[in-house]
C-alpha cells in the first residue's frame, strides 16, 4: 500500500476528542495553509476561505451552536444535541470552511457557458479540501469529525469573527487528541461500484 492509501485509510470520523494535540498552534495553522492552497479549485479560482478557531473561540462556537439550535430542537431532545456539542466542545479546534460566493458570482458572468457549473465546482472545491485537510491532520494523529450547523450558526458566527457577506459557510470540521479510535468502517462491493474496461 502506497503512503498515500495509508494516509486515506487513517483519516476517519473521530467523535470523541479532547484537547492535547501533538503539534502547536502555529504547526497546525500551517499544515492547514499549505493543505488548502495545494488543494485545487476550478480555474484555479481559489473560492476557499479558512477561519482556525482555537480553544476559547472554539468553545464559543459551540456556545453559539447550542443557543442556535435550542428553540429549533424539541425539548426532550436537547439533552443529547447539548451533549453532542459538548464533545465536540472537548476538542482542541474547529476549522470553519466557507467559499467566496463573489468569485462564483464573477466567474459564472465571465464564462457564461459554464454558469450553472460554477457553484457546483465551488463545492466540490470544498469538499476535496476539507478531505484533504482531515486527511493531512490524521497523518499527525489528530482526529476529526465534520459537521454541518449551517446555516443555522451562520448570522452569528459571522458576527462573532467578522466574516464577510460574500463568504458563504460550508462546513465544521472538529479536531483534537483521539479519544478513542474510529470502528471498524463497513464497504460495499466492489462489483457494485467500479466497472473496469479495455
Ligand atoms: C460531505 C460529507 C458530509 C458529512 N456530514 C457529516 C455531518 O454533518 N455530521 C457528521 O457527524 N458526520 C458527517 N460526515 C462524516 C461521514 O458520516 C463519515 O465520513 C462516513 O460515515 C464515513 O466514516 P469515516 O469518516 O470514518 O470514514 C460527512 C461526510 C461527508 C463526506
């Protein structure tokens, strides 16, 4: 198996972190610079935006979260969203990864061919580099989890850190020390899945 497939294969959903991560801040914030501007994006439009939160901003986003979702969730089941934002609370930090929806916007008004297409590449630009960032954490034994409170947390979170309008939030991704390891993970067939031709 190549380094690479071992990489993949190391990168799980990690739920139960906590907060002593091998690597400083500042190693982390790089690992997450270098990754995203190696990850590519269509036209090498670069739609990414990154915002690293840390310990106490970490925690006020799940704050933020909770006092989101308490008048959306039925109160008998808040006790366990409380509990679910709580562990992700414990982790060390989380990256907010949004896209630069004026990018799309211009791209889509300069190639009006490919319009339709240049939301659709936006979030894929997205998903590859939050995979990719998960992936390179992994490899420095730091777990991760990836979540999707928006656009629930979206008003807030924008207020909090400043965020601008055009910058639109994708996704959550948690890190921190792995608390306990991933199960074993389930595959469908192969024949179901790949076809191979010559
Ligand atoms: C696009 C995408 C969206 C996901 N959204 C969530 C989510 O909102 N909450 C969550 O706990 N996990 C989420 N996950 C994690 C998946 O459930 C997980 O990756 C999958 O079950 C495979 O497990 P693994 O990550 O351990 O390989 C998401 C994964 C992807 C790729």
């Amino acid at each position: 198996m190549t380094q690479f497939v071992e990489a993949l294969k190391n990168r799980r959903s990690i739920y139960a972190l906590g907060n002593e991560v091998s690597l400083t801040e500042e190693e982390i914030t790089s690992l997450i610079k270098e990754v995203v501007k190696e990850s590519p994006t269509s036209f090498n439009s670069q739609t990414q935006r990154v915002v690293v939160l840390f310990d106490g901003a970490h925690k006020k986003l799940w704050d933020i979260t909770e006092e989101a979702l308490k008048p959306l969730t039925p109160e008998k089941a808040f006790p366990n969203t409380q509990a679910k934002l709580q562990s992700f609370a414990a982790g060390k930090g989380t990256i907010l990864f949004f896209e630069d929806m004026d990018i799309v916007k211009n791209l889509q008004e300069q190639f009006a061919l490919y319009a339709d297409n240049f939301p659709v590449w936006s979030e894929q630009a997205s998903g590859l580099t939050q995979a990719n960032v998960w992936t390179a954490l992994a490899e420095h034994n730091i777990g991760a989890n990836l979540q999707h409170y928006n656009p629930v947390i979206d008003e807030e979170v924008a207020k909090e850190w400043n965020i601008p309008a055009n910058w639109k939030l994708r996704g959550q991704l948690v890190f921190g020390s792995i608390g306990s390891q991933a199960p074993e993970k389930e595959y469908m067939n192969d024949e179901d899945r790949f076809f191979v031709y010559k």
